[in-house]
C-alpha cells in the first residue's frame, strides 16, 4: 500500500511538503504542488482519513446524546440526524446514558466526548446541574432536539400549546371530566416536556370553568405497556369516571385504546382518548393527537451545527418546529345518558 514516504520520495520532496500540497496549504509552490499531485495520483495514493482528521483537529463526526435509543421519539431523531449527515459526509457518534435508572447508569461529561466528535446533538432529556456545566464548558456547536436544556437552543414543538390545543378539543366537543395521563412522576426523571405538556392541559381546563379531579391523574412512563396499566387504574375510579382522556404521548394513548376496548368500553361512542406525537400506529388506530416530526426536527438541529462548522456564525439557534392537530375517530361529545 502506497504511503506519503513512498510520494515524497518519488517527488524528491520531503514528507511535510507532501502533506502541506495534499491538504493544500500554503507554503508550497504552484510547480512543486503539482508535481506532488501528479506523482500521488500516478502511485495511487488515498490519503488516510485518520491521519487527515489528526492533522486538522476536526474528526467530522457528530455526537447525539440521548437518555434512551429504543423509544419512538429519539429511534426517530437518531435516523434523522444520521440521514443528514450520511449526506454529507460525516460519521454519527451515539452516546447512550442508559435510560432513567435511580442512580443513572453514567453520567455525561466533557471526557466522553472530548477530541472525539466536532459538535453535539442532545435529545430531550434530564441533565444533573454538573452535568449542565460541563456542556455549557464545551467549546463545541450544540442544539436540543426536543424538550428544553437551560442555556442551549432548541428545535421542537411548543408542548406547552399542543397539551393545550389537544385539551380544548375534548372541551370544546363538551367534555367536562377529562382525565390525565401524565408522562412521569419521578421526579429522578425529570424531563422537561411532561411538566410542561401538563401545564397546558390544567390551564386548559382552568380556562373552560372545569374543577381538575386529583384522582384522574394518572402516570405512565410513554409506553404502551404503562398505557394499559393506567388504564387499568382508571376502570378501577368510582364512578362517574371522565369521559375522555388526555395522554402524554401517543404510546400510552395506544396502551389506554387496547386496555378500554378490553374492558368493553365503546371509543369513541363511550370514552374520548387523545395523544401528543403523531406516531405512525396512532394513524393506523385512528387517534386523534397533535402531530410532530421528531426526524424533521432532529435533521434541523444537525444542519445548523454543520452549518456553524463552516463558519457560519450564530447558524445555531432555537426554533420551533412544526406541529398540527390531527382529528380521527378516538374523539367524540361525551355520551348523555
């Protein structure tokens, strides 16, 4: 295999020169240039891409940092950050925390990712104070895809207005009992987006007039197994029980679906079931829910870092992502008896 020795010696140069008229910087005569070009290309020689990167200092690799890798909304975004960047020509560093375990399996840190990876992709999640430090430490581009990180910009719907915006549906076709399923009540895990997607919702209700009923707050961990368990707890609630239910996320509507349609309840004829996400089996359910497209977003976030790669100053910014509110066949006026 051809090497820069076996180029400098067929072009009567040193291996510095060759490596300087290669990578084509300056301090190299046009004549010298292209006679070292000529004679690499007649030896057949590829640069190597690791000695390439060590002598730029970039590694054109980017890092995405996620809590989880086989939930819907981050599988998404990985395949969307890696499309974008198999695109253009750079490699998808995965840093796994390991999930929400009490105490976490790894803590992030500057060593994780130091010299390893040009910029950084975070998918919305919880970060411990010291972990916060250290990102805003790094002297890299960063952006959040998802829920927000205090101090970093973000793409991502308004989830503040899509559990609100999905709330008012159900009032507004007459529901005045309306469930919860909340996205988590650990505090050990505590993202932004469920805190913030349960805003929406009471202030929906506290803006239509409605009393919010502590027993209809219900908790799963946006699963569709923790969906069905909830629903389970709610078959248990004296009656009247609500006539409709907000969920978090689309997974645990689909889990609330299966467990009400078990249990004999007619949906929407009986019960109204909504969710947030717009994931695919929502569609195929038939669930109404506020739609997003978390491998849009996270293409996004990865063009404004390779954006502020090149050079492009402030390329990084927060933006908010597109969302609709989507209306199929799990909602209906609540049933008159």
């Amino acid at each position: 295999m051809v090497g820069i020795d076996d180029v400098a010696a067929a072009a009567g140069v040193s291996t510095a020169t060759v490596s300087r008229a290669l990578r084509g910087l300056p301090r190299v005569s046009p004549a010298t240039r292209s006679r070292i070009l000529a004679t690499a290309k007649e030896l057949g020689y590829v640069p190597s891409s690791a000695a390439s990167r060590l002598a730029s200092g970039k590694t054109r690799t980017v890092g995405v940092l996620a809590p989880y890798v086989d939930r819907w909304f981050f599988g998404k975004a990985i395949a969307g950050v890696d499309h974008e960047l198999h695109a253009r020509g750079y490699n998808l560093s995965l840093f796994n925390l390991g999930g929400r375990s009490a105490p976490r399996e790894r803590l992030f840190s500057r060593a994780m990712v130091h010299k390893q990876i040009d910029a950084l992709l975070l998918l919305c999640m919880y970060l411990h104070p010291e972990e916060i430090e250290d990102l805003h430490a790094i002297e890299m581009p960063l952006v959040v895809v998802g829920g927000p990180v205090v101090g970093i910009a973000t793409v991502g719907i308004d989830d503040y207005r899509a559990a609100r915006a999905i709330t008012e549906h159900l009032i507004h076709l007459g529901h005045r009992h309306i469930a919860l399923l909340h996205g988590s009540d650990d505090l050990e895990l505590n993202f932004s987006v469920p805190k913030i997607r349960v805003e929406g919702f009471h202030d929906a209700v506290h803006a239509a007039g409605l009393e919010l009923d502590p027993d209809a707050g219900l908790f799963g961990n946006f699963t569709v197994a923790s969906g069905v368990e909830a629903m389970r707890r709610f078959m248990r609630l004296p009656e009247p029980r609500p006539t409709a239910m907000v969920c978090a996320s689309d997974e645990m509507a689909l889990g609330v679906l299966f467990e009400a349609r078990r249990q004999g309840l007619r949906v929407p004829e009986d019960f109204s079931v909504v969710g947030i996400d717009g994931h695919e089996m929502g569609a195929a359910a038939g669930l109404t829910t506020v739609w997003q497209d978390p491998m849009a977003q996270a293409r996004r976030g990865t063009q404004m870092l390779l954006a502020e790669l090149s050079g492009e100053d402030g390329a990084v910014r927060s933006e908010v992502a597109e969302q609709r509110l989507i209306v199929r066949e799990t909602t209906a006026p609540p049933p008159t008896f």
